[in-house]
C-alpha cells in the first residue's frame, strides 16, 4: 500500500534535491476549480510550481524547470505563467491602508446596457451589415459580448423580416431628386443564379437589386420598368456587351441614349491579342523539334513542315504585333480628352480613328481577329455616345466663358490646360504613376492661370465637374458587385429567390445610407449626395431597431 503518489520517473531520473521529497508529498486528492485550463494541475501542485519557479534564478538549480516541464508535463509558458499567478497572489501591496474598494457612482450603474431583444436584433444586424460576419462567428460575437448566443434559426427570420420591410421601404424612396440621370447597368451572379443591378454612377444609388431566375430580355424590360417605377427619369444606360440588353429597352419602351462600355471591347482585343502571341509560340515549339529531328537526320518533307510551321509563326507574331498597334489606336479613340494637349474631343474626330482602326484590324487575317473585328463593328457606335452627351453642356460653358476674356482666342488656351489638368489627374488616381510629374505641372500651369484671372476659380471648377460627370463605362455597377460579392458568399441564407431578395435590399437600404470613409465622396451617404433624406441617418432605426 502506497502513502505518497509515485513518481513517473524512473529512479536514476529522480530530482536529488528536497524538491523531489516535497513533490512526492503533494496530496492525491487535488482541489481543483471549474476556471483552471488545466483540470489535471490540482491547488498542490500549482502551489508546488509557484513555489519552485519564483525561487531566484541565482539560487535555483540548474534544470529545475525542465524538470517541472517534464513531470507535470506542462510548457514552460505555463509554469511562468502559474508562477506570476502565485506571486501575484501572496505578495501583498506596500500599504493596505492605500487599497480600498472601488466606488461604484450610481450615474455608472445606470450606463450600463442591458440586454434587451431589440439589442440583440440591432447587434445581430450590423454584424452581418457592414460586419459580414459569417453563422458561426456571429455567434461567438454574441457570446462573447452578451454570454448570450442565437441559433441560425433566429438568425434566418430576423434577415427575412428586415427584408421584408426594407423592400416596403425602399418600393417608397422617391428619386425625382436625382434628375434625368444616366443609369449603370450589369449582372452578378450566385452559382447560376442571376442578380441585375441598376446604380446611378456620380452618387452611386443604386435604384434597384433584384434577384431573378433568369436575364432574359424580358426579365431587364421589367427591371427598367421597376426603376422608372421608383420615380428615376433614365435619360442613358451605360452597360457592357450582354446580348439581351437591345431587347430589354424595346420590351420596356425605353429611349434612352446606350453608353458601351469602353473597357471591356479593349480588354477582349488584349485577350485576342494573348491568344494569338501563345498560338505563335506553340507554332515555333513545334518548328524548333523538327529542327532537332532535321540536324539528325534530312527529311524532305519535315523541312517542308518546317518551312510552314516557322513562316506561320512569323504571320502570327506580325499580327499580334499589328493588333497591339491598332489597340493603342482604339484607346486613343474613346478618349474623352487628349492627355498631350489637352483638346476635348469631337464625336467626328473619334469616330473617323475608330473606323480607321476598325478597317486596319480587319485587315489581319487571323480567325479570332475577324471574329474580333465583327464584335467591335457593332459596339463602337455606341461606345462614343458620351461625346454626344458632353457636347451641349460645354456649349453652355463655353458661352458663360467667352464675357470674361475679350479676346475669343484666350479661352481656348484656358480650357485646354483645366482639361488637361483632369486628365492627367484622372490617370494618376487610375494608378498610372508615370503621369504623376506631367500632372504636378498642369495644376502649375493652371494655378498661373487663376493667378492672373482670379474670376475663373469658378468656371474652371465648373469644367473639372462636367468632365468628372461624363460616364463612359459601367465601373459604378461593377464597383457594387466587388461589394456584394462577399456578402453574399458568406450567407448560407440565400439560397432561394425569396431569401436572395431579402438580403438583397437589406444591403441596397444600408449601402444607401452608409457613409463612405474615403475618396471625394467622404462623409457623406449616397442618398445624401442624391438629395434623398428618409428622416434619419440611421438605416437600423427604419428597420424598426432603434438604439435602446
């Protein structure tokens, strides 16, 4: 019958020192409390470690907590740490006359929150709305902070209901206030699921989110009659390439001036051109094993394979080359402003580069690029429908210009160097660094301007906004979808079109009336720029939320 625990040492392994007495002595039995991570290190024991680590290191042997490490078979992080706890724990303050109980005022009892269902239901909003937390880190966030958690369950008819009610709400916002605007237009999509979106691109509103099982003509011909529906007098659509996009404005007898978007038709001549520089390549991978074959042994006909494998190579590199030249052409021709001179261009002027660059892509034999040059045929008329939009309200510029210098001449030169100026400015925040040293000297040049002529501070500010306002792609609407994209990955919610929906305008209300933290927009919330007010800044308290 044994008295004392055994040691799992073995004897040569013994501690020979009174610390090895003292630990077989520690009562089997073990006090042990509910807030300890370690259940198996009893009351003894980590009396025993404190005792042994907060020796002084001069007068404690050497491999004393190794040994500790190795027979309560703990991390030597956790033995300082028991240490600090014991010490701290026995060590008693200077003065305990000095140490009293802190006070606590009545004002602090009554700041403090209680938690109340409405708290709970405005905490579990905003967690997913900005938060995006996901189902099962939400609810750690409410444990945490409320030692309260909710089942997805809670979680799933509180998003329903908000949505719900988020739809009634915006089914009433009245857009009157943003004018006859032009309105951006693209698809996302869940799986195969479709989501259309409609955004206003200077204050990025967006006027409508539905999730719909198809994206039909049809299904575009409703969602631009729902919009008109909200009181948004649609003057132009901007929008990439989709087929059914032509269809949809005659199903909804919509007039309204089309804006292709000038990035994409670029980005698929970038595409072709890859192709066909990878085409090549293969092409002079095959050629160069002939040559091998050929310098060990001559065979007519490989030579002749040869021939035609390297002067297809040849053709396609010329043509890839031609391509790239061409593409630079089409960028210069849906140009808003000449980054050199500053010249604001004409429709004619562009559209005589376009077709020119057209007849020269057409002239490149290859498959893909005739394919190519068929698709650009089609879409460059409306990708320079924005210099016919621009004409009429620099017209009207222009004429509140002309009273303020007497010679008509001196205008010109004016308007060049603020156009200028935005170009550049405009290319620098695209992350074009290149152009950083020409832009700093046309904000000089334009600051001799006003230097000089102090009284056009306001028409060249006038001009920079009429240049901002011009839209030439659907970025707004792409800019939403980058924002969308996540959320919607992290909801296991949406997963049908009801559910979709719902979520759907719980984020178009809060992406609304959320304030943006940077960019020219700061501080302020897309309705706010739109001259929307819905009585409160606070996208919860609409909800029926209100802070307690």
């Amino acid at each position: 019958m044994t008295v004392y625990p055994i040691s799992p040492l073995s004897a040569q392994a013994a501690w020979p020192q009174p610390a090895e007495t003292v630990w077989q002595a520690l009562p089997t039995p073990r006090q042990v409390s509910a807030n300890w991570k370690r259940p198996d290190l009893g009351l003894s024991d980590r009396l025993f470690i404190g005792a042994v680590v907060n020796i002084p290191r001069e007068q404690r042997t050497w491999g004393m907590l190794n040994w500790l490490s190795e027979t309560f078979e703990v991390s030597r992080p956790t033995l300082y740490a028991i240490g600090e706890k014991a010490k701290t724990g026995f060590m008693s303050p200077p003065n305990r006359a000095e140490v009293t109980a802190p006070v606590v005022q009545p004002e602090v009892l009554q700041k403090m929150v209680a938690v109340t269902p409405n708290r709970m239901k405005r905490t579990v909003m905003s967690l997913i709305l900005p938060g995006g937390v996901t189902e099962r880190s939400l609810r750690a966030c409410l444990q945490t902070a409320f030692d309260e958690g909710r089942c997805p369950g809670f979680v799933s008819k509180l998003l329903h209901e908000a949505g719900r009610r988020a739809g009634e709400i915006l089914a009433q916002v009245d857009h009157s206030s943003l004018g006859a605007v032009i309105q951006a237009r693209d698809e996302l999509f869940v799986g195969r699921a479709p989501i259309l979106l409609m955004v206003e691109p200077k204050s990025l509103v967006i006027t409508g989110l539905y999730a719909t099982a198809d994206r039909a003509a049809d299904t575009w011909g409703c969602v631009l009659l729902f919009t008109q529906d909200r009181r948004v007098h649609i003057k132009g659509l901007a929008e990439d390439g989709c087929l059914p996009y032509a269809a949809s404005c005659r199903a909804a007898k919509l007039d309204a001036a089309i804006q292709k978007d000038v990035w994409h038709p670029l980005e698929d001549v970038r595409k072709v051109i890859r192709e066909v520089e990878r085409e090549a390549l293969q092409k002079m991978k095959a050629a160069e094993k002939l040559e091998k074959r050929l310098r060990k042994a001559w065979d007519e006909a490989l030579f002749d394979t040869w021939v035609a494998l390297e002067e297809q190579s040849a053709s396609l590199l010329e043509q890839s080359s031609r391509l790239r030249f061409w593409r630079e052409c089409l960028w210069d021709a849906v140009e808003l402003v000449d980054w050199r001179s500053g010249e604001i261009r004409d429709r004619a002027i562009n559209q005589w580069l376009a077709d020119e660059t057209l007849n020269g892509i057409r002239q490149l034999p290859h498959p893909r690029i005739q394919h190519l040059a068929e698709r650009l045929a089609a879409q460059v008329p409306e990708m320079l429908t924005f210099l016919e939009a621009i004409t009429q309200p620099l017209a009207h510029w222009q004429a509140q210009l002309q009273p303020l210098f007497p010679d008509p001449l001196t205008a010109t030169p004016f308007q060049a160097a603020v156009a200028r100026l935005w170009r550049l400015e405009h290319a620098v925040r695209n992350g074009q660094k290149s152009f950083a040293k020409s832009a700093a000297e046309a904000q000089q040049r334009l600051a001799l301007w006003l230097e000089e002529y102090p009284q056009l501070q306001a028409q060249a500010e006038k001009l920079l906004s009429l240049l901002e306002a011009v839209v030439r792609t659907s970025s707004a609407a792409e800019t939403i979808n980058s924002v969308l994209r996540p959320y919607l990955d992290r909801r296991r919610e949406c997963t049908d079109l009801v559910s979709r929906q719902c979520f759907l305008n719980l984020f178009v209300l809060w992406f609304n009336m959320h304030k943006f933290a940077r960019g020219p927009r700061k501080g302020k919330s897309p309705y706010e720029l739109a001259g929307i007010d819905l009585g409160t800044e606070d996208w919860l308290s609409l909800l029926g939320f209100p802070p307690d």
